[in-house]
C-alpha cells in the first residue's frame, strides 16, 4: 500500500541467555528478551545467539562460533540483517557494527573494585563499557546507582541513561528434602548469603558478625571466584560454604534461613536482596550502593559494611524480635510484587521505541 510504513527490525544479542552458568545478566537477558515481542509488537524482532537453548520463548538464529563470537560472528551476521537497532542485554557492542545501538550497563563493579577483577578481564570490561558510551545515544542502566555512576566515572549526560529495573518470579521448583539439611549439619539457626565467593560481596564482614552469635551459623551459596577467601571461610566452624547449588536446594535453604543476608561493598541492582524478599525473608543488607533502592523499607541495613559489630546487631535483632520479624516478611512480598519481569520488558521496550 503507498504509503505504508516498513515495520522496523530490532536484532537482539540473546547469546548470554545460553550459558549455563546463570548469574544476573544471564537472567536479565532471558526473562526481558523472551518477553519483548509481546511488550512491542510493533517491531520485527531477530535473536542471535552462539549456542542453542531451550526454553528461550523465542526462536533464534544460532551462529556457531568459539571465541569472541560477539565480536566476530555477529557482525557479519548484523551485516547481512541490516537491522534498524541492535540491542545487546551486556553491554558488549559489536565494535564492526555500525548501525544504531542500545546496550544495558548492570553494573561498573571493575570500576568500583578493580581488584577483584584480572587484567586482561577489567581492560576488556573497560574497552567494552567505554565504547558503549561512545556509541549509543541512550542507555540503559539497573538502578539509580548505576546511572549515577555512568554519571560520575564516564562523564554521560544524565539525560541519555533510562533506569530500567529488574524484576522477580515467584519461585515455581519445589524445595529439596529437608534432610538435606541435616546432611550439611544445618540443624540449627542459620543466616544465608547467596552470591559469588569474593571480597566485593563482603563474606568476611558477614562470617565476623555471625561469630559474634551464639549458635548461629552463616550457610554461603555460590560460585567459589575468591579460592583464599573459600578457604579462610570454611576454616571457620561457624560457616558452611555449599558452592553453587541447584534451584531445589536454594529454594531449601530460603525456606529454612533465618535471615538472608546481603553485606555487599558494591551492587548494580542487588538481585538477591529482591529474590530474598519475594520469598518473604528478613533481608538485612548493606546501606550502600544499590541495594536500599531495592529494599527500601522492607530491609533491615547496617550503614558501614566494614562493622562486623553493626551486623552482628541487627542480625541479632532480625533473629531474635518475632514481631519485627512477622512485619518485615509482609513488607517483604509486598515490595518484590511491584518488580516484575514484564515491567521490565516494558521499560526497555520504551527505550527502543525512543530510538526506533
């Protein structure tokens, strides 16, 4: 029909919802990409991705690749698609591509602490990040957090960084026998921290103030990055380092967890302060960062996340007051009901309408 306008095409980099290793990009990535052609209709959406995966509620074109397949393999692909926009959910913009762009920044972590990161990977996030900046007239950032750092350490224009926040959904595996339990040697009270072992996450503040508790045992479930700080923490008869765990055993532990505690130096959106609270668990948190943005006033926080002592008190507090305990898990769901994921999906959805 004359007249009639071309349906825009967005190309999406869904590669990171293939790996099997799921921290919090991998997840962004596959709970907004597979609800994104619902959230814009409007738009002829293409997924790229490395590897194939099920589960992905979208159908995508797999482009087989070993290494640096975002920065080889799709932009020959993106060559022949010619989309109008390409959306990557991690940051790492093709640098041959030279079409339109819109990238997430989750968090400037190597930025904040860059000792916890290698060299080669901390000037690869800096190159990567840094050329996201250049190239894209919007981003997209987690929190308010993360916006005012692109602020603060890159210079960007506040006008140019949309704040989409994550979301949650409800828990839906069923959790592990509560045997298991007892096969750890849980049988008592104990606080949990899920999370990759290393110092940004702070375990050592977290395994200092549960000492100071009597009886009272710190379970820390995650991926082991830090193997001298593994160690230092499992050499402590007060603390069980589990590794990464699967979801039903998670779900055991949130079940069984007296608190759920979030000591972290530094978080771009602070997923596990929301995963906490959507299962009605006392949060106690560090006030920094992101992480009040998340919990407002449905987490407890201690304000220095160097004083074990603090810690220890208000995790003693979030143990032992039933009352304030019964009023905060109410809080809790009722705070992580307003994160959803298709609120999310929405939010990017909007920026891509702005740029398409």
């Amino acid at each position: 029909m004359v007249g009639e306008r071309k349906q825009a095409t967005v190309a999406v980099d869904i590669n990171p919802a293939t790996r099997s290793v799921v921290t919090g990009t991998e997840l962004f990535t596959h709970e907004v990409c597979s609800r994104l052609p619902a959230a814009a209709p409007e738009f002829r959406w293409r997924f790229f991705a490395s590897r194939p995966r099920a589960g992905l509620g979208v159908d995508v074109v797999v482009l087989p690749f070993r290494r640096m397949w975002s920065q080889v393999r799709l932009p020959v692909a993106l060559a022949n698609e010619r989309p109008d926009l390409l959306f990557v959910p991690a940051h790492a913009i093709p640098f041959a591509f030279a079409g339109k762009v819109l990238t997430v920044v989750h968090d400037l972590a190597f930025e904040r602490h860059p000792d916890a990161y290698g060299l080669a990977d901390r000037a690869y996030l800096s190159l990567s990040t840094r050329w996201a900046v250049a190239r894209s007239r919007l981003l997209i950032a987690v929190s308010e957090s993360t916006k005012q750092d692109l602020v603060d350490m890159y210079g960007v224009a506040p006008d140019r960084v949309r704040v989409v926040p994550l979301g949650i959904s409800p828990p839906v595996v069923a959790p592990a026998p509560v045997s298991r339990l007892t096969e750890l040697g849980l049988n008592g009270n104990f606080v949990l921290q899920v999370g990759r072992v290393e110092a940004r996450k702070n375990q050592a503040a977290a395994l200092a103030a549960v000492e100071r508790l009597d009886g009272v045992t710190l379970v820390i479930a995650g991926p082991e990055r830090d193997g001298g700080l593994s160690e230092k923490l499992r050499n402590s008869t007060h603390c069980r380092v589990l590794g990464l765990v699967d979801q039903p055993m998670l779900e055991l532990l949130y079940k069984h967890a007296g608190a759920v505690v979030v000591p972290s130096l530094y978080e771009g959106f602070g997923l596990p302060v929301l995963e906490a609270m959507a299962r009605g668990k006392v949060v106690v948190a560090a006030k920094s960062s992101s992480l009040p943005e998340v919990g407002g006033e449905a987490a407890l926080y201690f304000h220095d996340s160097a004083d074990s002592d603090h810690l220890a008190h208000v995790l003693e507090v979030a143990l032992g007051d039933q009352a304030l305990r019964a009023r905060m898990a109410r809080a809790a769901r009722d705070r992580a009901a307003k994160f959803t994921w298709d609120r999310t999906a929405a939010g990017v959805a909007a920026v891509v309408r702005e740029l398409a």
